[in-house]
C-alpha cells in the first residue's frame, strides 16, 4: 500500500493467489475493503508489533468499497482450451 500525499490518495495492488482458482459464474467473488474505526491516540506507531496489542473487533469495522472480481483470462489460456475442444 503505498500514500500519495499531494492527491491524499491510497494505492493497493493486490498480487494473485499462488494456488490455482477456477472461475465459476454461479458464485461471483467480491473484492470488500473495510476501514476500522478507532481512536488514533491510541495506536502506537513505530511499534513493530502494534498489531498484536489489540484485536480488530468486528463492530469497529465500516465497508467503504465493494467490486465484482471481474474473469478476463490469460489468452494463452484461451488458445489452449480452444484447442482442447477441437
């Protein structure tokens, strides 16, 4: 995740699942982000294990964002299973 401070922007990319994941059009997958409420005097910065002193409750939890993952195969992979067919 990376901070734009002159656009006050958030850039996340999001690397794909190692383990190979099949499409199924009958259950469409959701990309959900969630923000967490809480009171910001409280976390301690620079502290490396700052996560481990409190858990994430889910009430403190607000979604912000909800996509459909979208399918767009490798072509490649398009070729080979065309070919498969035939």
């Amino acid at each position: 995740m990376v901070y734009d401070r002159s656009s006050h922007a958030f850039q996340i990319t999001f690397e794909p699942p190692q383990e190979e994941v099949f499409y199924n059009t009958a259950d469409p997958k959701w990309l959900e982000l969630f923000v967490r409420k809480a009171k910001i005097k409280e976390i301690p910065y620079g502290s490396a294990n700052h996560a481990d002193d409190k858990k994430i409750k889910v009430d403190q939890l607000v979604p912000v964002l909800r996509l459909p993952m979208e399918y767009i195969p490798d072509p490649r992979v398009v070729k080979e299973d065309a070919h498969d067919h035939e």
